[in-house]
C-alpha cells in the first residue's frame, strides 16, 4: 500500500530539495504518522523523529506505524519545558466509514479512539468542537531537547502544531540555525497566537530563513517552506 496518495507533488519537492537518501527530518505535531511514512516512501535511508502530545493519536501511531526510521516522542515542542493544558478537538463521524485520506486505519479504531478531527488538537484555545476536559500533556524545548539526543543538521522541519508554530519557533533558539529547510502551517489565527502568513514571515525571517515555496500563494490558509538563508 502507497501512503501517498494525493501528496506526491508537495513530497517531490523535498525529494528535489533533499539531494540524499539519508536525510535527518524533524517532524512536529506528527498525528497519527501518515507523513512521516510518506517521507520515508520518498528517502529510503531517512531518520524521523516526531513529537506528538495528543494519546488518542499517539495509540494509533503505535499500532499502525511500525518502521524503525520513525522515532516517536510523545510530547508537545513547545518553548518551555514541563506540562501544559492541551485541548483535545473531536467531531462526531457522521458517515459509516473512515475518511477516505485516513483509510488505512479500521473503522473500528477510528471510532473507539475518538480521532474524527483530532488534527485540530492543540495547546492553544480556539478550535469550536473540543471534548469537555482538557488533560495536561509533557512540553519540551526543541533545543534542549536537539542537544539531549545528538541531533544537529536538520534537513527539514516540518511544523503543524495548530496555532503554536510560534511557541515552537521560539523554543527552538539558537538550535535552528542548524536546520536547513522549514515547512510550516500559517494562518490557523481563529486559535490563540495563530500567525498570519505575514506574521509567519517575519518570525523566520528575524531567524535568519527566506521563504522558497508558497502553498496556496492566494489564499488566507496555507504552508509555507522556508531555506535557512545560505544554505542553499
């Protein structure tokens, strides 16, 4: 089975990008791991590491994804380190079967897990449909966390932490000077501290990146991939 789908264009970015099969990928807010096996359908030597706070995802992660490229920490990057409240997002599924880009897990997971929409799960308030309780989840900093674990020269971050982009940004310090390419999600503003695409800009520009790629270019919503200025 090809987990692909319908993201082999965006993933050729990165393999043209990317000019080795080995490359080291940072994945933060991983969810149920689907990307993270896509990367290692385009690298075959690929390391990833993915950090993902949200259990119900973290369970689903472990059952399905079994490959000894993908390392999982579950926690949140975040810019501090300790536990913070984080808010479990969840719809209920209103048709009998999986949604069709999460159709390798069994219907039977999916709904006794609860994950319809857990995507949109995040340290931040904002999102409408939230379960009644938060729960409190482990946060590290990308930096002390990079040192504890040997891992520099980053080929690519790849960021979707629902509103928390900055807290990751910022947590990163002076660590991130050792990443080459960042990919991120901009304009989830509706969630507290969201970034605008301009906001977005700015942070990663003070940090010394230049945007490359813009997905969308149109629209409010969208990702953007930034090179570490020089690096290329």
């Amino acid at each position: 089975m090809s987990w692909m789908k319908k993201y082999k264009k965006k993933f050729d970015i990165f393999k043209i990008l990317i000019e080795k099969q080995d490359p080291v990928i940072v994945e933060i807010g991983a969810h149920y791991g689907e990307d993270s096996v896509r990367f290692t359908e385009v690298f075959d030597n690929a390391t990833i590491y993915c950090f993902e706070p949200d259990p119900r995802n973290i369970a689903i992660f472990k059952k399905y994804i079994q490959d000894p490229r993908i390392k999982l920490f579950e926690c949140a990057l975040s810019n501090e380190e300790g536990h913070a409240t984080f808010y479990q997002s969840y719809q209920e599924l209103t048709q009998d079967q999986v949604p069709e880009k999460y159709d390798w897990i069994s219907p039977d997971d999916y709904r006794q897990y609860n994950v319809n929409s857990s995507g949109a799960s995040s340290l931040k308030k904002g999102f409408s449909d939230v379960v009644a309780e938060s729960i409190m989840v482990q946060t590290k900093r990308y930096d002390l966390w990079s040192k504890e674990n040997n891992v520099t020269n980053v080929d690519i971050a790849w960021i979707d932490t629902q509103g928390s982009e900055n807290l990751v940004i910022e947590g990163m310090g002076n660590e991130i000077s050792n990443i080459k390419l960042i990919w991120i999600e901009y304009g989830e503003t509706f969630y507290e501290g969201g970034m605008s695409k301009q906001e977005t800009i700015k942070l990663l520009s003070s940090r010394g990146f230049e945007v490359l790629k813009d997905f969308p270019s149109d629209l409010s919503k969208g990702d953007l991939l930034f090179v570490r200025q020089g690096a290329m």
